[in-house]
C-alpha cells in the first residue's frame, strides 16, 4: 500500500512538472579580465541588482577562468557590479526583454586600484571561510597544509567542527550528523568516518561545507547537521588530473590521483586513492574502582596496529540534448587492520592484597568495505533552466567484519578460559528511489520530491573457547547468534524559498514514516515499530549592506540507531569491561533554533552562529555495573535528555598582501539527564574548541604557514573526557608552468611527540577512568603535480539521491 502511495505522488509531482509554464527568463553572462595584463581574473564578486538601487537580486563569483552566468533572470533591466580586492569598482547596465533574452556582455576589464604609476604587483588572498545562505564552507583547496595533512586534521579547522581527545568528529557539539560526497551519500562513512577521514589526503578535497540547518530536501536525520565534502575536479572539454603522493612518519604513506574528461555529449570523471596509516607503540591504562567491595582493577596495555584503505568513485554523464541528462555513478572502497596488544591485569581488595592476576594478549584483524552504483535521470524544462525533474535510483551494500584471538597467560589465582576466539559479521543492503522537482516562480522557488528507501541489515556473530580435553574450540551460545534487522522509509516533501527586497525566506516541510523489524535466529521478534513524523524548517534572511546577512532558522530533525548502534554483539576484547548495541532503541526527535550573522569586507569576513538544541529522547551511551562479576557494560538507549546552547565564531583576513590569518572557535554548554537502572543522573558543563591558523606568502612561490588549536574536555552524562592542545608547521614550494607542481613539508605537534588522553565515569557503584597514550606527533613530506587542459564544463544532475537520514559520526567499543 505505502508503495503504491509513493508511486501515486510520483506521478502526481510529474504530472504537476510537466503541465507548469513558468514566466519568460532570461540568461547574464561574461568574463571578467585584469585591464592591464588581459588574463582572466577569478572569484571576482558580481553582483546583480536594479539600476538606482543597491540591493542584491543575486550574487556570485567568477570561475578560475574568469566567467559568471546568471540564469533564470525575470526580464527587466538590471546593473551589474564588480567588485574586487585590489581593483577599482566597475558597473555595467543590460537589459532583457523577449528579443534578448541572452545578454552575454563579452569581457569586462577590472582596473588596478593603486595609485602608482609604475609597475604594480596586486596580490590578494582568496577566503578560507566563506558563508552562504544555508551553508558555511572552508575552502581547502586555498589552505597551503592541504598538501601535506589528511582529511581529518583538516577538520580542525573547519568552523563548527571538532575532534575529542579519540579524534571522534562532531558538528555544532553534537556526534550525530552525516556525510555526504558532492552532495550524495557514500557508504564508506557509515561505518566511521573518522578512519574514511584519515585514510583521505587533504588535497583530493575542494571544500568542505557545514549544513546546521538543513532544508526539507534533506532526510531529516542528523542532529548536528551535514557535513558535505566537496572533492577536487571539475570534468570539462578537453582533460585534466592530478597525482598526490605523501610520506610520513611514522611509517605512514598516501597516495591519490583524479582525472576528468569530456568529448562531445560524453563526459567521465574518476578518482581513487590508497593509504596505510600505523600507530605504533601506543599504551593504555585502565583503572576501575568498586564502590561496593573496595576492589580495584587495574590493566596496563601496550600495543601497535596497522591499517589499510582503498577507494575509488566514477561519474559518467551523457547528454542526450540541451534539456535531458543522464548520469551514472560508481563508489567502490575497502579497509583491512591488524592489531597486536598486550595487556597486564592485576585485581586487588580494598586492603591492596592482590586476588588476580593474568596478562591478556590480543590479535585482532578484520575488513570492512562497500559498493554503490545510482543513475540519474534530469529533464530541464525549455523556457527556464531552473525548472527541473530528476530520477534517481541508487544500490548499495556495506559488509563489516572482524576477528579476534585472546591468549591469556596465568600468573595469580586466574581458573577462566586461557583462548578465546571471536568473529563478528556484519551487512547492510540498500536500496533508493527518489524523485525531484524544482519549480521557480519569478523570484521564488517551489520544490517537491517523494523517497523510498529499503534497508536489510544482520550480522552474524559467535564467541568459542579452547577446550583442551578435546582439542576443539566450542561455541558459546549465550554470545552467539544472528540478528536481521529491517528499515523502510517512505517520505514526501514540499519546499518554498521567497524573495522581496532584502528579505528572504525558506518554508518547507516533510513527512516521513519509518516502519522497523528486528530479530534474532533462535529467539522471537524483538523490535517491531511504524511511527510517522511530520518535520517543518523555516528560515529567515535578511540582506544587509555590504553583503552582510542576518539568519534565522528554525527545524526538526530526527535521530534514527544505524547499525553501528542496534548490533547486540558483544565486544568482549576487556572481559571485564564489555560494550554492545541495543535492537531496540527507538528514534529520537530534536528542536533546533538558530541565530546567525555575516559580514563581508574586502577580503575579511566574520561568521557567528548562536544555536540552540533540545532532544528528549535522546539516544546516550551509558555504563552500568556488576558487582557480582565486576563486569561494567556499556551500550545506549533513548535514557534522557539533552539540552544544548552553542556560540559559533569565525573569521579570516588578509594583511600586508601576503598575510593571511584565520580563527574559528565553538563554545557550548550542556544540560545532559537521564535515568538509568532507575537513578536520576545530571550533568552540565561547558566545552568546545578554539583554532587559529596564520600563512604568510614568500618570494618565488613559498608559503610558511602555522597553526595551533584547543578543544576543551567534553561533557558526558556520567563524566567527561579530556581536552587536547594541537599545533603544526609547515612550508610549501610551488613550481613548473603555471604552478602545476607542488612540494609540501609539515610537522603536526612539532613540540610534545605523545598525547594522553583521558575518559572517566562515574556511576552509584563504581568509578573508572581509562588513558590512552598515542604517537601525536607527525612528519609528512607530499607532492602534487597537476597536468591536462580544460575547456567547457560537463554537466551534472543538480539533484540526486541523499540519503543522511542514519546516525553516525561516532565510535563504538569497550575500554581496553
């Protein structure tokens, strides 16, 4: 029934696409070009009003080559404005009517603002920060460290994100977001994407850019928001690519490479990339203390693991003609890791008397991976190119597995099993069918769209000991089975962006039903829910002088467990500290309120965002403990509360010409609560980060940059975790024509080589802390080199599927 529901608003928002004759437009184009020299000028800002007045209709920026294009214009007569850093202001007025309506005004020539005679050298810096409408984006492509650094230490310096003491990503202070890849989901981040993250160098990244609040386009998971990596390469006429290799220390490699290429109606863009990641002599500590007994544990480990990862992502677009697009796209990739530890267990009475005594050694390795492959269908509409409807279908699949072998080593008083075995199986199926459309009316814009999304995820698990009398591992029933868990999705939305004057406005709502079985093999269902949500989002701009804006914004937003939450499989690598998913938590909704200002002068800018989020049925991870085993589990439920304010800065500018200075910081304060077992917890506290960056350009293509960073302790329902400083250096040598060749040398953590980090909880019957000492400090040595030469554009689908709708962004695991 739900489908044929789904089918029957499909038809209906075709039907409604194909029967609309929007009103006349028009297109504004050209190319923009230093006066003097001749050659194009790039992220020039154009801006497109009436004649007499000063507020923006629309804004943009040139290409590298120099071009703009304003489409869908209402037909009227309108004046264009140039402005530039280091260039004098320059106008221009056109006009369309119904025999014009392509106004291409050729070149326009910027003249230098100095006031010398002589030779002048203009050099300006183009903005790390920038803020749009419903996005802030940090501009990797323009960071000078981006050739050197991966993925995830660029993170910390992208507003509103940050990394805790274990490198765990969160967005405006919440771990619960999504990614998505030039605006697409990818299924390599939803295992954990901060491994995807350091597995990816830096400079196979354009920008990456925040959504806080987004619009009802969007699935309506994800509390903290989106994170959107857009990666380098823009498929033209013609070719191009680049190659990226890096060596660090410790022994630590990456290596990637992308190409682009377009002939006639055909176009193809590919990228792929490999990377091993060591971590070597780490240690860990593990302290626990039974408030009941007075018996304490203690566990010192130390050990070394090894990763591997693997990627590689296509896009082959054809156009059938000026107004029919098809698209393919592929995502392949895949991880395997080792791991050796040793730990040294000790278990002593509140007298300080030793009761055991063992050493645990650990061998553990697995792999996880997945494919996707999507086609889409987009038919523009002749009298508007903004006019749209676009058909996707997208197939994926996510496997995760792993294996362990724990040999315990006797010393005082140990009788448990001495060789234990372990493997856990993981998969997820998925399959998407959405439908688009996009609508303008005058200044405004009407979208409408319907998803389906089938979801089959399981796993397959088991735990066998070594018996010796028969010289056979024997499986363990209590911590084996085999789960199977399904999630259908089946939403509709409809969605209106307003325009008057210096007024703007975002209306939209979307509704979604969410029908959940659970199960396992030998046992009865045990989770089967269908609820429906309504979300509304609503958002307020208003245009100041000087491209200035002011936001306000209100949503919902919907945090549905992924797998990575509901596997029950036991972690038992600490026998005697274990963690483990939950079948049955349920979906939890939050509020989130926004306040947010820009300013824009020159080449300096200044964001602040003021937030505020509340969720009632939050989903928490949580620890309790037994003291007849003295065995501390940790899992999650939709236990309490969770009430969250958080102040937002940001800004960059240039000085002296050659220097260039940035700062982001994030501070919030928490109001956790929540039941467990039974007992009303509380917990508030401030947190969040600070970071700051400086890049000064030298003669002859050099650049030295440095940057240092905080990020204060964070706030847990039962404790905190640690606060962490960090700091890099590097310098980097551009070289050959056009500077297509770069080499790239930076220290991260130049002055401490180890970072210990700390999480401690606290409960009713016990307290623990565990520490983890890991290698910070890193030397990296890259190169990259560019070839190939661009002409015309390829064309992309500008809507696809989506699909952020899974809480991710956080780690699972026991303490070690």
């Amino acid at each position: 029934m739900k489908q044929h529901l789904l089918l029957a608003l499909c038809l209906l928002i075709s039907s409604f696409a194909w029967a609309q004759s929007p009103a006349a437009t028009g297109t504004i184009k050209g190319i923009v070009q230093d006066s003097t020299t001749l050659k194009s000028v790039g992220y020039v800002t154009v801006i497109l009003t009436h004649p007499g007045k000063t507020e923006p209709i629309k804004s943009t920026f040139t290409k590298d080559n120099g071009s703009f294009e304003f489409t869908g214009v209402p037909l009227a007569k309108y004046k264009l404005i140039f402005s530039f850093v280091g260039y004098k202001l320059e106008t221009t007025e056109i006009t369309l009517d119904a025999g014009n309506t392509t106004a291409d005004i050729g070149k326009i020539s910027l003249a230098s603002s100095a006031q010398k005679l002589k030779e002048v050298e203009v050099t300006t810096q183009k903005l790390l920060v920038t803020q749009d409408v419903d996005k802030l984006s940090y501009n990797v492509e323009h960071d000078p460290e981006s050739k050197t650094l991966n993925a995830l230490d660029m993170l910390r310096k992208v507003p509103m994100l940050s990394l805790d003491a274990e490198e765990n990503i969160q967005l405006n202070g919440s771990g619960s977001f999504k990614v998505l890849v030039n605006g697409r989901p990818s299924t390599m981040f939803a295992r954990s994407p901060k491994d995807v993250f350091r597995s990816m160098p830096a400079s196979s990244i354009k920008r990456i850019e925040v959504i806080t609040d987004p619009p009802a386009k969007y699935d309506a998971e994800g509390i903290g928001g989106i994170i959107n990596v857009i990666t380098i390469g823009n498929p033209k006429n013609g070719y191009n690519g680049s190659v990226h290799v890096s060596q660090s220390t410790p022994d630590s490699r990456f290596g990637s490479a992308n190409i682009t290429a377009k002939t006639g109606k055909f176009g193809f863009s590919g990228n792929g990339g490999i990377n091993q990641f060591n971590n070597p002599g780490y240690t860990t500590t593990f302290k626990r203390n039974d408030k009941g007994t007075g018996v304490n544990r203690l566990e010192l480990g130390s050990g070394d693991s090894r990763s591997n990862f693997n990627y590689a992502s296509g896009e082959l677009s054809f156009e059938v003609d000026t107004l029919n697009l098809i698209s393919a796209k592929f995502n392949l990739n895949n991880s395997n890791y080792t791991s050796l530890s040793l730990h040294k267990v000790e278990e002593l009475d509140k007298a300080g008397i030793l009761n055991e005594a063992f050493n645990r050694n650990t061998t553990g390795e697995g792999a996880w991976g997945s494919y996707e492959a999507g086609l889409d269908y987009q038919h523009t509409f002749k009298r508007n190119k903004e006019q749209l409807m676009t058909l996707s279908y997208k197939l994926g699949n996510n496997i995760d597995n792993s294996n362990s072998t724990l040999i315990f080593e006797p010393i005082f008083n140990y009788d448990d099993a001495e060789d234990t075995r372990t493997q856990n199986k993981g998969k997820s199926m998925e399959q998407t069918i959405q439908v688009d459309y996009v609508h303008p009316i005058k200044k405004q814009t009407l979208e409408l769209g319907a998803k389906t999304i089938l979801r089959d995820n399981g796993s397959n698990y088991f735990y066998r000991n070594y018996n010796a009398e028969t010289d056979t591992y024997e499986e363990i029933p209590s911590l084996s089975n085999e789960f199977d868990y399904s999630q259908d999705i089946y939403a509709a939305y409809a969605s209106a962006s307003l325009k008057l004057k210096q007024w703007g406005a975002r209306i939209g709502t979307r509704l979604e039903q969410t029908v959940v079985n659970a199960e396992f093999g030998n046992t009865n269902t045990i989770a089967d829910q269908d609820y429906l949500n309504l979300i509304p989002s609503i958002a307020l701009t208003r245009t100041l002088k000087g491209m200035g804006t002011l936001r306000a914004s209100y949503t919902q937003r919907i945090e549905r467990p992924s797998l990575w939450y509901l596997n029950p499989y036991v972690n038992t690598l600490n026998e005697k500290s274990v963690s483990f998913g939950n079948p049955e938590l349920e979906a939890a909704t939050s509020h989130v309120f926004s306040l947010g200002h820009n300013f824009f002068k020159g080449a300096s800018s200044i964001n602040t965002t003021f937030t505020h989020t509340f969720t009632n049925n939050a989903i928490q991870s949580f620890t309790t403990f037994n003291d007849a085993d003295s065995v501390s589990s940790t899992t999650y439920g939709n236990i309490g509360k969770n009430r969250t304010t958080t102040l937002n800065l940001s800004g960059n500018t240039t000085l002296f010409k050659n220097l260039n200075l940035n700062l982001s910081s994030t501070f919030s304060y928490s109001q956790l609560s929540g039941s467990i077992n039974g007992v009303d917890l509380k917990n508030t506290g401030l947190s969040g980060h600070m970071f700051s960056g400086i890049s000064y350009k030298l003669p002859k293509n050099w650049r030295a940059s440095a940057n240092f960073g905080y990020y204060a302790p964070r706030v847990l329902l039962q404790g905190e975790s640690s606060g962490q400083f960090w700091n890099g250096l590097s310098v980097n040598k551009s070289f050959l024509k056009d500077q297509k060749a770069s080499l790239s040398l930076s220290v991260q953590s130049p002055f401490q080589e180890y970072f210990t980090s700390y999480n401690e909880l606290n409960g009713e019957d016990f307290s623990q802390r565990t520490e983890f000492r890991n290698m910070q400090r890193r030397v990296s040595v890259g190169f990259s080199y560019k070839f190939g030469k661009l002409k015309e554009d390829i064309k992309r689908t500008k809507r696809g599927i989506k699909n952020d709708d899974l809480k991710s962004g956080e780690s699972k695991g026991g303490s070690n």
